[in-house]
C-alpha cells in the first residue's frame, strides 16, 4: 500500500500557483520524497525528490517540513500544461537495485488548471 | 534522446484470448520494469528486471503472465488467458542501474497499451 495520503482533486487558476500537499508521517529515515505526475494518456513523468532539504528544479520546487511528516509540491507558475494526476511516494533510494525501493502509487492528486 | 518505446498502443480482445504487449527501453538503461494502471488508480508493479534478470516478480499473476528480457534489452509481456479485469493501460519503464553508491535512479516511463478485454 502506498504510504501516503494526498487529496483526490484540486483546482488552480492559470498563471498562478499550485500547492499540492502530501502526508507521509510514517516516512523513515532512509526514505526519500518523490513526485511524478500524469497527463492524461501518458505515462507518468518524474518531477523532483528530495530527502530533508527544500529542492528546486526547472519544473518545480520541493518543500519538506522538518519533521519530514508532510511535503508541498508547488508548481509556481500553473499552465494549462499542468493539468494531471499528481503522485506523491515516498521510496527507499539506497537499495543497490534491488525491490525495496521501488515506486509504489497511490491515487494522487488530480490537479486541474483552469483558464 | 528516444524515450521508452511500447508497442501497440491500443489492443482489444476477447477474454481467453492471448495478447503480447513490447517494450524498448531507453539505450544503456539496465533496469526495465513493467506496470499494470487499472482506470482511477495509480500504476501497480508488475515485475522489475535487471539487465535479463527477474528482481521483483511478486506482484505478477504468474498463472496467467509472463514476461522476458532476454538479452537486457527489450521485453515482452504476455497473458494467456486474458480476463476481464485484465482490461488496463500496461506501462513500461526504465531506469540506469544503481549508481556506485547503490542508490536507484529515476524512471522513464513509456506511453503505454491500453488493453480491452471483452
């Protein structure tokens, strides 16, 4: 079972921003915040991750409270583009190839951008 | 750089019927990995290969799939027979092996097939 919860749907307007909350308050130490997202049709695509430090990247940023018990993903410019389901996970990243890290998903967040 | 290739992208058949499903991961990516995404729900693993061989295959109905790597390149996926609740989009993905500190690296996904089992 996925070890987070996120709410089923939220909307934004476009051009401003999208904050997407994610519980994950029984995270452990060696595991690592992950986001992926799918527009409709496609395979999910990744976003950022992070482990205890806030992370930015060219598609959005990564804010992990201290007590690593929940996370935002914030879009901080929302385009229609963004309009998909976002999938918090929490994984296992050190795991030399083996299962334990791999990606389990729950329902995510579906996000819809309107004009 | 190409991304993951899946081919068809569509098949409809009819229940115990056989269906086959293609995958071409991205060039030099060790690990491929095969995902079922029943509509409203998040994409469920079905089975993790390392270069041919089999890391992770327990969430695979081994009654009824199957799948191969043989040369660590591409894979097939097979079920046979299909039933109803077959009836999902089958994702492929791929990633680099873990780097020298073991840690994973991300996926790539595919487009996907979606497969309708009447």
């Amino acid at each position: 079972d996925a070890k987070t919860t996120q709410p089923p749907s939220m909307d934004c307007a476009e051009g401003r921003a999208a904050n997407l909350p994610c519980n994950h308050s029984t995270i452990s130490g060696n595991e690592y915040v992950y986001w992926y997202r799918q527009i409709h049709s496609q395979g999910p695509q990744y976003i950022i991750h992070g482990l205890k430090n806030n992370e930015t990247n060219e598609m959005a940023s990564l804010i992990i409270t201290e007590d690593r018990k929940s996370s935002t993903l914030i879009l901080p410019h929302a385009t229609l583009r963004d309009t998909a389901v976002y999938y918090c996970i929490v994984r296992v990243v050190m795991n030399y190839g083996g299962s334990q890290g791999n990606l389990i998903f729950g329902k995510g967040t579906k996000l819809s951008v309107k004009p | 750089e190409a991304g993951v290739a899946q081919s068809p992208r569509y098949k409809i058949i009819e229940k115990r019927q056989s269906v086959a499903f293609w995958c071409n991961p991205i060039s030099g990516h060790a690990t491929l990995y095969w995902y079922q995404q029943i509509l409203g729900q998040g994409p469920k693993l079905l089975i993790q290969f390392q270069n041919n061989g089999v890391v992770d295959d327990s969430q695979l109905p081994k009654d009824r799939f199957s799948a191969e790597r043989l040369k660590g390149v591409d894979s097939t996926l097979k079920i046979q027979p299909a039933k109803l609740e077959d009836s999902a989009v089958y994702l492929c993905a791929s990633s680099l092996g873990p780097d020298g500190r073991g840690e994973s690296r991300e996926q790539f996904f595919g487009p996907g097939t979606r497969l309708t089992v009447l």
